[in-house]
C-alpha cells in the first residue's frame, strides 16, 4: 500500500497580501504509519510538526454569554450559593450533575469534567475571543481561533466543504481566522435546518462553470494594471466558493437525508439540528466545527433560563457524543462544551448570576480523552479554585494534545512574527491518563 | 400684485446678493485650497518625504471614489460622462458641493456611525431596536449641518425612548452600564482605547485602573428602562433619579471600583474624573449634571483629542489609512504618521464649527485624496503616497448593487411588509439582510476585514439578484437596455459604467464581445457578463 499522503504547508499566507507561498509535498507511506513504524516524535522530526494529522477533528459546542457553571455540570446542592439547584447522580458514582442534564448524565464515562477552570476575563467579546484562541485581544495581532489553527494544520485537502464550519450566530465575529487569511475564516450557517443559503447556483451547473471563466478572463486586465493583489485573493475565495457548491459532499449539510430515528434521538431544537450536522459534516471531512447555543447570560431569571437551556443541551449532546462512539468516530474527535466564562457563585437581586472567569467548567469527551473523571476542586461556596487550577493556555494546550497538533509550532503573522499556537501552559495530563 | 417692487430695485438687490455669494463663495474656496495646501505641504514633510508619488487619478475613478465616500453610492452612467467630458477646471469641487446637497451624504455618513457604535454593542438588541432610529437621528443632524461636537454631546446626555430618540443609540448599545459606556465614549468620541484599564493599569499607556473607573463615574445613575409593551419590547433611556431613584437602584447611585482581590465587596467609591484634563465633579451630582458635564469637557476646545480622533477617523475613511493606524487607539504615545499635519487640520476642523461638510471638502480638496489608488501592500511602506483601495462598507456595496441593477424598488417594497417583526424598527428587508453578510467593523483596520465565502455566495447565487439580472425582462433594467440598444459594444459600456463606473478598456471590451458571439442568446449573454462585473473584485471596492 502506497498511497500518498499530502502534506500541504502554508508558510505565510496574509489577508491582502500574499508575501510567500511555500507549499510542499512530503510523501510517507500510510502502511508505514499504520504500522506504528514512526512514533509521533519521529513524524514531528520529519516534518517540523507540520505534519498532517489524518482524520482527527474537533466539535465544539458553545454556549455563548457564559454558562452558570452551578446549574449544569457542578452543582452546589449543600450550599445556599447552589440557588436551590438540584443535583442528580450520574453514572460515575461520586460525580453528580444538575438534574436537568439527565441524559449527560447516563454518559458520565465518556466526559471529563473540568471545574477548576480559571482566567481573568469577565468582559464577553474579550473572553469570547481568549476562549476561542487562547490569547487576549491585542490591537496589533489577530490570533486566529482554534477552528481556523485546526482547520489550518490538519485540513483534509480532499475534503471540498469548508473546513471550519459555525452553526448558528451568537455575536461572535466570523473573521475568527486571524492572522491566518480569509481561507481558515469559519463558514457561517445562521441555522442547521435548511441547507446553507445561497448554495444552489442560479443557473446550469454548465453556465455558472462559463461563468467563472468569463470573470476570470474579464479581471485579467484589471489584475495586471495595479489590482494584481485584489483579483488573487477574490479569485482564491471564488475558486473555494464554487468548488465547495459543486461537490458532492454538501449532502452532509442536508439533514433530511438522516432516518427519522436519528433525528429523534438527537431531540428538537435548532441546537439538535446543529448537533446532527456537526457529525455529519465531521464524518464528510470537516475538520472543526462550532454549534453555538446563545443567550446563557442570565443576569436576570437565572434559573428559569438555563433550565430551559441546559434542556436544550442534554440530549443533543448526549446523543452527538453517543452516536460518535457507535460510528467508530469518537476516538478521533475532540467535543468540547464551553462558554466564555461562568457564573458568580452569589446569587443576585435579579435571582440571576453575572459573569464570573475566576472558576468555572469546560467539558470534554473523546479525541483520546479519559472520561468519568472530574479534574479540579473549587471551594464550597463554589467561589474559588481549591485545587489544580486549569488556565486558559493549558487548556489549549490540552486541545492540541488531543488533536495531535504540535502547540509549540510557530505561525506567521503578515509582518513575519513567529506567533506560537499556544502561549505557555501545560497540558492538562490527568485527561488524557 | 401686492408685493411688487419696482423692477430696477430688485435688480440691484439680486445683483448685490449674487456679488456678495460669489465674493462669499470664493473666498471660501480659496480658504479650503489654502488649507488643503497647507494640509499637503505638512505631509509632503512629515510622511512623504520626498517618495515618488502615484499620479493623480483620473476623472472617472475620482468621480466614483467621491461619490462613495460622500453620498455612499456610486455615479450613474449620465453622470459619469458629463463629468468626465466638462471642460472646467474647478469640476470636481463643484462635484463635492453638488454630493454634499443630497440628503443621502448625510445618510451615508449616519450608516457609518451607527456602525461604529453598534458593532461594539453588549446589548444584541441594541441593533434592531435603536439601529434606525440611530439612523435616522445622524442623518437628520448631518443633513442640516450641526458640528460634531452638538452631535457628541448628545450621544452623551440623551434620554428618552429608543426607537424614537436615536442619539439614545451609545448608551443603549452598552445597556447603560457605566464601565461598558464609559470605554465605549471614550472610544468612539476620543479615539482612546482605555477599555484595558478597567482591570489593569493600561500596559502601554500612562492610563490608570483608578482613571478608568473615575471615568465611568460618571454614568451609574444612567438607567435603561423597559416600557410598557406595545407590539414589541421597548425601551427608554432615563436617569436613576427620573425612575425613582430607590429599591434595588439605590446601589447603582454611585461608581464602585471593584475589589480585584475580593470581587463580591462593594469595592472603591469613586468620583467622576475626565482623565484627559483632570476636571473633577464633586460628590452626590444628579445624572443629568454628571453626563452634561461630560458632554461638555469632552467636547471642550482645550481637549485636542476629541477633534483629531474624528479627523483621523474621516481621513482614513477617505484615504485607506488614517495618521494614526488604529483609528480607536490614540494617544501621545501612539505612533503617527504625521502628527504636525493631524494638529493642523483638526485646529482648522475646530475653526469650522465641527462641520463635516467642511471637513470632506478639505480633505477631498487635497492632492493626497486625488492621488491614483494602490492596495495596502504596494502602499504600506510610505503613508499616503497613493490613496489605498478599500472594501466597500455594506451600506454602500448594497447601494452600489441596487443602482447598477436598477433595482431601488426593491427595498421599499420589501420595507413596507408589515410581516416582518423588525418592521417596527425599520430594520428589516434586504438591506439589513445583507448587513448580516457583509457587515463588519468600520473601526476594526480595514486590511483586517475579510470577503467570507457566504458573501461570495450570495453574490454569485442569491435569488433577488439573480432575478435583477435578468435579460429577457423587458422591466428590468438590462432587459430594457438591451431592447433600446441593438450595439453589443455599447450595451457592454453602460454595463462597465453602471457597475465599475467606467468605460471597459480594448481588451475587456474584446472578452465581453467574444463572449457574447459565442453565446447563442445574447440576453443570457449579457446576463452573464453583468454577473461576471457584479461578482468582480473591482466591483466590491473602493479604488
């Protein structure tokens, strides 16, 4: 068995101007890999960590405004900070969850829980963005999110969808590709259930293919008298654009084409639709996708709103990381459940809970994780961390881990900085024991 | 009739009045050349220095350029020719006189600061629910000339219900939170970005933690109030003292600077400062003396920042690149690429009364505004030696799509659905639709602002302008031009000028033919060849 595998490296691709493409090809064989012939240090030696890793991707499930922490997967039952909250046993005897996340519950084994998550973030945009690329907002760079380095470092070239989809809008800024180009920028579904707009051609798949030619051959002259720069990168956009509505694989954005079985099992709700379509999108190719749920900002009527939340959640969820393991495809893909930030532990005025970075809880499961653990303690009163605090660099560090990408690995910035994909931190190693 | 006055009067009085608007006119002119001159001698010394220079740009790419950045759409066919075939010299300022009398300069320039203020809004419903009536208030200001300074302060001190109160749109996009409010005004009005101190002392500037917090002393008792329900959720603006001032408000009358080590105690009592100038409040002031206050140190002549950062802002809005780069972080010890010139023109901004009019004559007046554009790679090295290619704004990329598809109606038709739940706020239909896709920032460094393949998509394939491209339409507009206009050459022409605003050169004039030869139906043939220019790089930007 010889097949190829491709390694595609892009030295330094900048938004608007394109200073230097390297792309090159590097050959090994697939029955050497699957041989275990080469350990993961040697594949880092051969390639300078630029090596794809074949197959691996991620499935975020974000909850946009920042998730009480207390009425989801740390409840406090025995204290009043708990807000009445109850809490309900899971399938690892010692671990409970609130008992609005029944069906989270039954699958405890598949989830590491992390409570001892800490960062000093308490404004939205501003955590949104450390939680979606590891690094504070600066106004000299823009790092690109986790999708966008994942979608850059282990893309499936093959695959002729996007390889950083976002299912549904909560505010967050679609140029998540950072520094990175308007190629590893998310594609955008505002929801799951209908097929991505815009995504049928307006005529003969003949007649839009003539089309683009005509384009082509109409900018040429632009191009070459000063627009050179403009006509490449709107061309590269193009060229993506219609070769993504052209292919096949846009199947996996149609969820009718799931038995009724499966979309019963995934639950109602956009959040489900999305859910469905992260897996299916995953088992076409996709590399990163992020199925956003908005709206756990509850200042006001905490508990009334996450329950109806975490209902939302729970089964979707429940079923995503299910349906994954039965495919065979949980082992090679991360989920992640995330927000922001959590929630203070006091409850408010408003029977609400305010933003609160100084602890609060990402959950993961597969991508090589070991489930049926809690990592972390906080303080009884849920206010602060008790033991092994987990920041944000390590846990992106642990993402990297899990995806194998090389977090040391240096990206260019336009200007020719070198930017680490990750900042400091260490790996999380009890997840992965 | 009763008013009739002997003739020879009324000749001499008319003859009197045109003397003094002439005199009066010209001598304006000649005061805009005369800083427009001062502007580009500053900058030939502080930034250009002597680097070679793009040639200036031609009457066509000028008059679609103006127009973009004046009223936010692009020329039309007629325009363009009898612009480009009037033999006087002083055309294009008579061209910006002629832009700054139409309503939708102020419009165009409305849309640009409620995007300022909305793309940073904590509030998600800030965006229907104030975004028109934001709209609409800026429009109404610029449009009848009131300075920047009367607009801010407003910004600053309004009250009053949303939908309707559209300077309300600052305070309402940061739900009246003092510490969100207070980065957001000095932001947008000052151009600082202080946003970093509300937790730390700034890293790269003298700011304090305690100066922020100071600052957002000034807003606590800003109050966003639900009013009773009538179709929708709405909202009023209103002081802490308005709305009764006790129960759970009592603890909002003052400003705490949080405890960083102890976030649940109440924190720091603080009194309004203005970090700029230092000017204090006494305790115990009610919110209207607070914000007017405010509104008048920020806006005071003694404080240079408040006029260079909306200078810098309109400059880079006009030439691609502001004096300093990031047009929401000034400050002494931010890099500029040509301090002298900045003070210069933001004194002279501050001699005529704020106005913007007067603002965008004397920038566009300058040759740096009428030099040939280059895109921001070729152009990065030296600052301003060649105006840099922008992407167009949403506002004015949907304006420029309506106009060359003819396809204006589109949008009140759609507006006037009483369907649509954002009716009520006057956002809905296809403009603000297409906001969703292509809306960015204004204030994020456009070089930053990516074109995203849904945007590619629904240019290539969305339905509305799909139908609007239809040849064999004989209500459409390149249905009508093709049954008027039997020369394929000048149906290829007006199409270059409806989308590009400018004649195609031999060579795309030869691809456009070939192609319309070798296709069997010439509407489809056109059809195509319009797609192709409303698909085009060139179309989307600003050159």
């Amino acid at each position: 068995m010889t097949t190829q595998v491709v390694h595609h490296t892009r030295a330094s691709i900048s938004r608007n101007r394109v200073v230097a493409r390297r792309d090159f090809l590097k050959g090994i064989s697939v029955a050497a890999l699957a041989a275990g012939g080469l350990s993961w240090t040697d594949l880092l030696s051969l390639q300078a960590g630029e090596l794809r890793r074949r197959g691996m991707a991620c499935i975020t499930l974000w909850m946009g405004g920042g998730p009480s922490q207390f009425e989801t997967f740390s409840p406090l039952e025995r204290h009043e900070n708990g807000g009445g909250t109850k809490s309900i046993a899971t399938a690892v005897p010692g671990i409970r969850f609130a008992d609005s996340l029944p069906e989270m519950a039954k699958l405890a084994k598949e989830c590491a829980v992390i409570r001892s998550m800490t960062s000093k973030e308490g404004n939205h945009v501003r955590a949104a963005y450390l939680l979606h690329t590891g690094y504070l907002p600066t106004p000299t760079v823009k790092y690109p999110a986790l999708g966008a380095v994942a979608a850059h470092q282990l893309a499936d070239k093959a695959c002729e969808l996007p390889s950083y989809v976002r299912i549904g809008r909560s505010g967050l800024s679609d140029s998540a590709g950072g520094f990175l180009g308007v190629e590893f920028d998310p594609f955008v579904l505002g929801k799951a259930d209908r097929p991505p707009e815009n995504t049928a051609p307006a005529t003969t798949n003949d007649r839009f293919q003539s089309r683009q030619q005509l384009l082509a051959r109409m900018e040429a002259d632009y191009a070459s008298s000063g627009g050179a720069e403009q006509v490449a990168d709107h061309r590269k956009l193009y060229d993506q654009a219609s070769r993504m509505i052209m292919s096949r694989q846009m199947r996996a954005f149609d969820l009718a084409q799931e038995p009724e079985k499966m979309r019963t099992a995934y639950g109602e709700g956009a959040f489900a639709s999305g859910c469905l379509m992260a897996r299916r999108l995953v088992e076409e190719g996709v590399t990163f996708v992020e199925v956003t749920l908005g709206g756990w900002d509850t200042h006001g009527d905490n508990f009334n709103q996450t329950r109806k939340l975490a209902e939302q959640v729970d089964r979707p969820m429940a079923q995503l990381i299910a349906d994954l393991k039965q495919r065979g495809m949980l082992e090679r893909t991360l989920v992640v459940w995330m927000g922001e930030f959590g929630r203070t532990p006091k409850v408010n005025a408003r029977s609400g809970r305010d933003h609160y970075p100084q602890a609060f809880n990402v959950v993961l499961a597969g991508g090589g994780v070991r489930g049926g653990q809690v990592i972390g303690r906080v303080t009884p009163d849920g206010a602060k961390v008790a033991d092994r605090p987990v920041t944000v660099p390590d846990l992106f560090r642990s993402f990297c881990h899990s995806l194998k990408i090389n977090p040391d690995a240096e990206q260019m910035t336009p200007i020719g900085r070198p930017i680490k994909i990750v900042d400091g931190g260490k790996v999380v190693n009890e997840l992965f024991g | 009739m009763k008013h009739r006055c002997k003739l020879p009067f009324v000749l001499l009085v008319v003859a009197g009045l045109a003397a003094a608007l002439i005199s009066d006119s010209a001598s304006a002119a000649d005061d805009l050349a005369r800083v427009a001159a001062e502007v580009d001698r500053l900058l030939g010394e502080e930034a250009l220095r002597g680097k070679p220079l793009a040639p200036p740009v031609d009457d066509a790419a000028y008059l679609r350029r103006i127009s973009l950045d004046i009223v936010g759409e692009p020329p039309g066919p007629a325009e363009i020719t009898s612009f480009v075939l009037d033999p006087a010299p002083d055309k294009r300022r008579r061209m910006v006189d002629q832009l700054l009398t139409n309503p939708q300069y102020g419009q165009n320039w409305a849309r640009y600061w409620r995007d300022v203020i909305m793309a940073r809004r904590s509030d998600e419903r800030a965006l229907v629910r104030a975004g028109n009536s934001a709209t609409v208030y800026l429009t109404e200001q610029f449009n009848k000339g009131a300075g920047w300074d009367q607009i801010a302060r407003s910004l600053v001190t309004a009250t009053g219900d949303v939908r309707h109160e559209g300077s309300t749109a600052l305070l309402f996009a940061q739900e009246g939170k003092p510490e969100e409010t207070a980065a957001e005004a000095a932001r947008v009005l000052l151009g600082f970005e202080l946003q970093c101190a509300q937790c730390h002392n700034h890293p790269y500037d003298d700011w304090k933690r305690e100066q922020f917090h100071e600052f957002a002393a000034f807003f606590p008792r800003v109050v966003v109030r639900p009013l009773p329900n009538d179709i929708v959720q709405n909202f009023e603006i209103t002081s802490l003292e308005k709305s009764g001032g006790g129960g759970k408000n009592k603890a909002k009358a003052e400003h705490y600077m949080p405890d960083l080590k102890n976030p649940q105690a109440q924190g720091t009592l603080m009194q309004p400062v203005f970090f700029l100038s230092g000017q204090a409040l006494p305790p115990g002031m009610t919110d209207k003396q607070r914000r007017q206050t405010l509104a008048r140190w920020i806006t005071a002549r003694e404080n240079p920042w408040f006029a260079k950062a909306y200078v810098n802002r309109v400059w880079a809005e006009l030439l691609g690149r502001g004096f300093y780069e990031t047009v929401d972080d000034l400050g002494a010890k931010r890099k500029c690429a040509a301090p002298r010139t900045v003070e210069y023109l933001s004194q002279r901004f501050v001699e005529n009364g704020y106005d913007l009019r007067w603002l965008l004559r004397t920038i566009s007046s300058t040759a740096a505004y009428q030099r040939a554009s280059k895109s921001r790679g070729e152009s990065d090295a030296t600052p301003f030696t060649a105006v840099v290619i922008q992407p167009l704004r949403s506002d004015v990329l949907f304006s420029a799509l309506t106009s060359a598809l003819g396809a204006n109606e589109l949008e009140s038709a759609a507006a006037a659905n009483p369907k649509n739940k954002n009716a009520a706020y006057g956002r809905n239909g296809p403009r603000f639709v297409f906001e969703q896709v292509f809306g960015f920032d204004p204030s994020v460094p456009r070089e930053e602002v990516s074109a995203s393949i849904s945007q590619a998509l629904l240019l290539m394939n969305g339905p509305q302008l799909s139908h609007g491209l239809k040849g064999d339409n004989p209500q459409g507009m390149l249905g009508k031009l093709l049954l008027s206009e039997s020369h394929d050459d000048l149906v290829a022409t007006e199409l270059y000028l409806r989308t590009l605003s400018r004649e195609p050169s031999e060579k795309e004039l030869a691809v456009v033919i070939e192609h319309v030869h070798s296709t069997s139906k010439r509407s489809a043939a056109f059809e195509d060849v319009l797609w192709a220019l409303i698909n085009s790089a060139e179309f989307r930007q600003r050159r």
